[in-house]
C-alpha cells in the first residue's frame, strides 16, 4: 500500500516520534532516511511511502495519533 503523507496538523510535532514511526511502518526506509522525511514533512511537503499490507490497520491511526494527514494512493 502506498501513501502520501501531505501534512502534520499537531501544535507541537514530535520529530523523534514522526521518525520513528515512519520507520516502523514503511518497507525500506531506515532512521537517516525517515529523519530527512520527516523535516519535509514539517516543512510543508508531501512525502510519499509504501507499507506493508499487513501493518496497514496499525500503520494508519499511529499516524492518525500524530496528526499526520495522509491520502492513500494505492
């Protein structure tokens, strides 16, 4: 499954967190790389990742729990 992650929506983000997580839920992406998304993330831009169809529940309300926005593509 791949989402578009457009914004995150919490008065004060967590980066470690929104790295961490991102880490967690997407297939190929490691800590240097999940850091880099996340501060594009918060820079205003959306990122684009894949995760796996079987984490795909969990995945989407521990980005819900971050106020990450999210569109799913496919």
């Amino acid at each position: 499954m791949k989402l578009n992650l457009l914004s995150c929506d919490a008065q004060r983000p967590d980066k470690r967190a929104i790295a961490k997580c991102i880490t967690e839920i997407s297939t190929g992406i490691n800590e240097p790389l999940s850091s880099e998304l996340t501060d594009i993330l918060l820079e205003g831009d959306a990122v684009d990742i894949e995760l796996e169809d079987k984490n795909s529940g969990s995945a989407l309300r521990a980005l819900r729990k971050l106020d990450i926005d999210y569109e799913i593509i496919e």
